[in-house]
C-alpha cells in the first residue's frame, strides 16, 4: 500500500534526543506545503478509521504543544493517524511514561516551545534538518544538557512563541520575521554557562537515555509499586524504616505503598534519589536489583551508624545575607568574593548559588578595581619615567635605560616589568627611538 504522506522520519529516534510530536506535526505540515491545522484535517480525511477531531469544535481548537505532548485521546489519535498516513513509526515522540506508569505530572511539562540555539546550529552545520527534541519540554531540565546553555522560549527577535500554526518558514527558523533560531541576539558568556555540577535535571536525562533502548510496552504499570514495597522490605529488614519514611513525608510514602494514589514523576524522583535509586530502575521495578539497596553484609561489615542519613544544618539565610551585606559596607576598598565569604563565615559555593546576582556584582566590582588599580601602577610608572629623563632632579644622572630602571625601581618599589615598560616608552619617545 502506498502512504499517501510523505514518509517523513521522526527525527533522533532510539536516542534521548528524539523529537517531539509537535514538532514532527510542523515539520510534516512545512513539507508538505501547509498550515499545521489544515494538515491535522487532511490527515483525519485520509485516515477516517482513525477517529481523529471527531467534531467541528475540536477540529478548530488550536491545539498547544504541552498538549500534544501528553498522552491522552488527542496524542494518541493524531500517532494513529500520521503512523498510517506516513508508514513511520512516532510512539515515542511523546512521553508515554505518563500514561503507562506515572499518574498526572501537570508541572514537569513546560508550555510551548523551549529550544537550544546551539543545538540547532549543529543541525545546520551537519546538514540535518532542524527539530525541536522531546526532552526539551520537560521542566526540569533547565539548560541544555550537552551545551550547558540556557534554553530560548521565543524568538529573541521579534518575540514569537513558534506556536503558530501558519508556517511561513523551515522549524530552524522564525516563523514570524525569519531569522534564524539558531541565533542569539547577544553572545553567550561563559558565566550564562550551566556548572556541571548544578542539577540539569540529569535523572530525567538518563531517563530518555534508558526509554530510548526500549520497548514502552516492556514496564508494567505497576513497576513503581513494586519497587516501593520491595525498598520497604529492605530498609524493615535493616531496622532503618525510618530512612524510607524520610524519602517524602511518613503517611505520603504509606499511601504509595498501599496504592492509595497514582506516583507522579516529581514523587518518583524525590522517592529515587533520597533512596539512592537511578529513575528507571525504579519505574521498571527493580529497585531491588540496584546497588543502593544491596545487603551491605554481603560484603564487608561496616561500623554502626556508617549508612545513616546525616541531616543538613538549617542555615539563616537571611541572617547569612545581613553579615554578607554588613562585610561589603565596612570594608574600605571592593573585596574578593573569596574574603567576603571568610569574614561572613561561608563558602563562595552557597553565595553563588543562593544569591548568584549579589555574588556576580562582588565579582564585577572587585574586577574593576583591580583593573583600576592596574591602571595606576601603569600611570604611575609612566609618570616616573618621564620624570627621570626630563626632570632636574635627575638632571646629573646617566640618561640610560638601565640606570632609570636600577633608580627608579629602588625609589618607587614599582614591579619590574611595568617599570621596564614604562621606561622604553618614555626614552623612545623622547630619543625617537623606534622598537
């Protein structure tokens, strides 16, 4: 049978960077010549068993990316119909896991379009068509996890969301003045760069990287169940019930181990990273299975109290700021944010992290002061060096280089390149020498 659509293939599947279906629908929609709404309707004509907008008030809904990322009837009648109207395969252009395991994760997906310009650039530059990735709508991922740099919501340009459904451009460009989405307005610093050690959201990422080598029918519905009980029964074994309960709240984790109420993916990743579980072993129900909860009597015997869970100190942090701020005002000149953060008693680690716009003006106003200062040794040895040469006070002294320095360093104290410097300017310049 011959599709009656361009066999369009859905970009990066089998890989974490596999696209998402609104952007497979645009790209479908810009290929073959029209809008995206009018081609959700050719689609639903050309495949009439597939159930797709049944009624004139759907037909004309716009529908929202987040929307057509989610499971439900929408998604899946419109996977339905575009796999036989294309003959490819695009199940997991969307993120099933919310339908097959996880209950109603509302927040994990942002609305609209999210993009790394940099990503798309290497598109371009590999001669790849352009597409927006899957994983791009999750929120919490917050920059991208192969560049490090921050995502782009709309066109840096004239503003638009790429949400429309009139495509006058390729995906890799704005679809309202053109320009390219590859672009930034102003270039990237190295300080706009995500650290590597700050969380990306890098337990979702290897999620996508785990679903990616698999079968979505392959995890059971109840893979988060089990693997809550079976973490139950270890840390009851161990006498350490207390480290599980301490996962989310004590009745929070008894009602997920009664079934009382659907997991969540944000309640799946607090529950798998307090207890030391990779995500998807713990989706797929095999918590059991990992290092984390492995006998630690199979193989050493460790002292007591070895594998407790040591609490955090609450810290002030209001009171932190007040020191902070109270250290800025009483010093004389612009200081390190090394000294700044010994006086008030922390590292430069928390001041970054929990107040990054103070941190950043500490930085810029102790690089310009030393930049201030820099330039006044230079003017000061400038000043010096001219006054050897053309001064009485030196009138009697040996107009050389080498006596100016050997004089001149003993009298200002000044560092010996700047001074070296400062004395070839002003003999060349008074004795036309060239360098």
């Amino acid at each position: 049978m011959v599709n009656p659509l361009f066999s369009i293939p859905l970009m990066g599947l089998g890989t974490a960077e596999v696209e998402s279906l609104p952007s497979y629908l645009h790209r479908c929609a810009i290929a073959h010549g029209s809008d995206v709404g009018l081609f959700i309707q050719t689609v639903n004509r050309l495949i009439p068993d597939s159930n797709l907008c049944v009624t004139e008030q759907v037909k004309a809904k716009h529908f929202k990316p987040h929307e057509l990322v989610r499971p439900g009837k929408l998604a899946d009648s419109i996977i339905a119909a575009l796999s036989d109207a294309t003959g490819q395969r695009i199940e997991s252009s969307v993120l099933w896991i919310l339908r097959t395991v996880l209950g109603r994760s509302a927040e994990e997906v942002v609305k609209g379009f999210r993009w790394c310009p940099e990503c798309l650039a290497e598109c371009h530059g590999l001669g790849i068509e352009p597409y927006f990735k899957l994983i791009w709508h999750m929120s919490s991922v917050t920059a991208c996890h192969i560049h490090r740099t921050p995502f782009i919501q709309v066109c840096e340009f004239c503003g638009c969301d790429q949400t429309t459904y009139r495509k006058q451009h390729d995906i890799g460009f704005c679809q309202e003045c053109g320009e390219s989405l590859a672009r930034r307005k102003k270039k990237i610093a190295f300080s706009d760069l995500t650290s590597s050690w700050e969380d990306l959201g890098n337990d979702v990422v290897q999620l996508f990287r785990d679903f990616a080598r698999i079968d979505p029918r392959s995890i059971s519905e109840d893979g988060p169940y089990k693997s809550i009980n079976d973490l139950l029964d270890y840390y009851w074994k161990a006498n350490r019930e207390d480290v599980f309960y301490g996962a989310l709240t004590r009745d929070e984790m008894i009602s997920l181990a009664c079934r009382d109420k659907k997991v969540s993916l944000l309640t799946a990743r607090r529950v798998a990273f307090r207890l030391g579980v990779p995500l998807y072993p713990f989706l797929a129900g095999e918590a059991s299975q990992t290092p984390g909860v492995l006998d630690h009597g199979m193989f050493c015997t460790l002292p007591d109290g070895y594998l407790d869970v040591r609490h955090k100190a609450r810290k002030d942090h209001m009171e932190i700021l007040r020191k902070i701020r109270q250290v800025i005002r009483d010093s004389d000149y612009p200081m390190t944010a090394k000294d700044v953060c010994e006086k008030a008693g922390v590292s430069t680690g928390y001041l970054a992290y929990r107040y990054p716009i103070l941190y950043k003006g500490i930085v810029e106003k102790r690089k310009a002061y030393d930049e201030e200062q820099r330039l006044k040794t230079i003017y000061r040895a400038q000043a010096a060096a001219l006054e050897y040469f053309i001064s009485e006070k030196y009138a009697q002294a040996p107009k050389s280089r080498k006596q100016a320095y050997r004089q001149l360093r003993e009298e200002t104290g000044l560092p010996k390149w700047v001074l070296k410097k400062a004395i070839q300017t002003a003999y060349g310049a008074l004795y036309f020498e060239r360098p």
